[in-house]
C-alpha cells in the first residue's frame, strides 16, 4: 500500500512555475523555457474558465477568506497556464496594497469591462461578494447562450462541409475514371446529358486551375478583411449580417439580450446610468447596435429618457422592449426592470434555437437527398445509356 501511495505522490505531474508578470524576468531561461512562455502568455481564457472562477471567489469571498488567498488558491487550482499567471499577478497587485479592480483591468484581453465594473462598484458598496455572485451568474448565461448558438449552427455547417467533401472527392478521384471510360467506349461530349457536363466543366476547372481558385478566394477573403478592419466597412458588413434572412432576427434578439442584461447587472451593481450605459455599448461587438447606443448616451446626458431615445429604431429595439424600460425608469428599477426582461428575452432565444433547429432537419435532409440525386443522375446516366448502346 505504501508502494503504491508513494507512485502516485511521485507522478503528481511537473510542477507549475509561478510567474508574476512585471516581477518575473525569464531573461536568463533557455529557449525552449522563453518560447513556452511566449505561447502560454499569448494563449485565451475561456468563458467557461471565468465563470467558475466568479463563482468560486463568491463562495470563497462570501465564507470569509481573504481576497488573496482566494486568488492563490484559484491560480493553483486552474488548467490555464495563462489564467494561472494572471490570478497570481492580480494577488500580487493585491497584497501590495492595490485594488482587485485595478489589477485586473491590467489584462484586459482577459477581464472585460462589464466584469471589472461590476467588481469596482462591489468594492465600492462594500458588497463583493455578492457583486461576484452576481457576475457569476452573468458570465455564466452568456457561456451557455454561446454554446447553445453554435451547437444550433453545428449541424448544418458539418452537413455543408460534408457535402462539400463529398462533391471534391467525387470530381478529383471517381469521375475521371468515368470520363475516361467513356472516352474509350467512343461516346462524345455532346452525347452526354446535361448534368455530367456540368461535372465535367467543374472537374476540369478544379483539376486545372485549383491554384487559381485558392488565389481569388485569398484575395477576395484578404480584401473582404482589409475593408471590413476599417469602421465603415465593419458597420456595413454589421448591419448585412443584422439583414439576413434568418440570422438577422436571431442576432438582433442577442444584441438586445446583451444590452439589456448588461444594463440590469451594472444598475443592480450600483453603477451610473449613463456608465453602465458606456460600458455595455463597448460591449457589444455590433457597429449598429453601438452606433444608436452612442446617440442614446449623449441624450441621456442632455436629461432624456432611455426609452424615448429607443422608440425610434424598432428595428433595433422592439416596442415590448421599449415599453419595459420605459417602466423602469419611472418606478426608479430600472436595473431590476432590466433583469427581469433579459430573462423572458433568453426564452424567447432559446424557443426560436429550438425552432431553428426543427427546421434545419428537414431542409438538410432535403438538401442531401437533392445533392445525391443530381450526383447520382450525373453519374448512372451515361453509364445507363452506354449499356443500352452496348446492347
């Protein structure tokens, strides 16, 4: 038993180094040691990584422990190479006398500002751990919103690839052996039906000018990049991609979600209106959206309503929406207004992803059969007529 207790406690693993950013200096490592820090530094934290951090420093924080030693203990606790270092950094800022808040608005590739707002007015009111808590929870339903949009586009773009595959490896390997049977058996092009010269037009275009094909796409994506990098280019391409056909409306409910469950955090934290209104328009990822929530600010400032400044793009923000702010600013809940409707709004999202995916099913399934049956046709019909000639 002893043997067995002292081969476990012998592969506990390598044991992980603790770099404070600003203290640390890896001058004098090799270069293996600098070019792992170099990708570990460089690395994301995920969503999911953060929530369970915000939730694990509420319990801690809320039970008595030290803010430090709760950012110790989760530093070690953590996976991520790159949030290790940055919990142990933030405990450093820490103990030297520096506020959590400040120190964590250091790393802002991994802190947004919505999270550090928060913590800052928990600070401020004396109330972290419920403001942690609260954060929690809210990084949390953004997670499972995010997952729950891409497991909803999952099917039918692995369908897509699929197909795509398909129709490639069919067009590079199968169909010249077909073409070439055709041709020893004398029948001509012309004789051919309409579909497989098609195919054929595609495989000599892939087969001959693939390199040709992969520049224009390159190009084409590199200048599609380039012009949507500048802020007109992204704020046309944001408001295509609020026009579509079936993304737009889906996308213009999560923007409103965003908005209004930002909102409902930031005033229940205690924060200004017109702050909490600054932060969640940097928030949000859409030029549109940030462009009306802009104009809304500057005439909040001016001693307008929120609501009377939204009524008028309901494109943007429908009238329910409006309405229920509209409520909260003259009952003074705004924040607790807000929160309430962020949660029917996460219903309805989560009704039209069921909705959404009810209908991909059969338009994928039809979708398939339509691909295998023009590829079939393409394929059987000269084989078809080639042994009718032969008999």
């Amino acid at each position: 038993m002893q043997d067995i207790l002292k081969k476990i406690t012998e592969k506990r693993g390598k044991k992980r180094r603790d770099v404070i950013y600003g203290v640390y200096d890896g001058k004098g490592d090799d270069l293996l040691t600098r070019f792992n820090d170099f990708l570990i530094d460089h690395s994301s934290v995920g969503i999911k990584e953060k929530s369970y951090f915000f939730h694990m420093m509420a319990v801690m924080v809320d039970a008595g422990i030290p803010v430090v030693t709760a950012l110790r203990s989760f530093s070690t606790r953590t996976k991520n190479e790159r949030f290790a270092r940055v919990l142990s950094t933030v405990a450093h800022d820490s103990e030297q006398g520096a506020r959590l808040s400040d120190s964590m608005a250091k790393f802002g590739d991994i802190f947004d500002e919505v999270e550090i707002g928060v913590i800052k007015s928990g600070e401020a009111v004396g109330k972290l751990g419920p403001m942690l808590f609260k954060l929690s929870d809210q990084v949390g339903r953004s997670h499972e919103l995010r997952m729950k949009l891409w497991g909803a586009a999952f099917y039918p773009l692995a369908v897509l690839a699929t197909l795509v595959l398909v129709a490639v490896a069919m067009l590079v390997w199968v169909f010249p052996t077909l073409l070439n049977l055709l041709s020893e058996s004398g029948v001509g092009v012309g004789d051919l039906p309409l579909s497989t010269r098609s195919l054929i037009f595609m495989e000599a275009a892939l087969t001959g000018y693939w390199w040709l094909m992969l520049l224009v796409i390159g190009v084409g994506y590199g200048v599609f990049k380039m012009y949507t990098g500048t802020e007109d280019g992204k704020t046309w391409w944001d408001y295509i991609k609020l026009r579509l056909p079936v993304v737009g409306p889906l996308l213009r409910r999560v923007y409103v979600l965003q908005f209004i469950s930002l909102i409902g955090v930031l005033i229940d934290s205690g924060l200004p209106v017109i702050t909490a209104m600054e932060i969640t328009t940097n928030s949000i990822p859409n030029n549109v959206f940030k462009i009306k929530l802009r104009d809304v600010i500057e005439s909040v400032r001016k001693g307008e309503k929120i609501s009377n400044n939204l009524e008028n793009t309901p494109f943007l923000f429908p009238s329910e929406v409006v309405e229920m702010i509209r409520v909260g600013e003259k009952s003074a809940a705004l924040g607790e207004v807000s929160l309430k409707v962020s949660a029917q709004y996460q219903n309805e999202i989560d009704h039209m992803l069921k909705k959404l995916t009810s209908i991909f099913e059969p338009v994928m399934i039809l979708l398939v059969g339509l691909f295998v049956g023009v590829l079939a046709l393409a394929v059987m019909s000269p084989i078809f007529n080639l042994s009718a000639i032969i008999n």
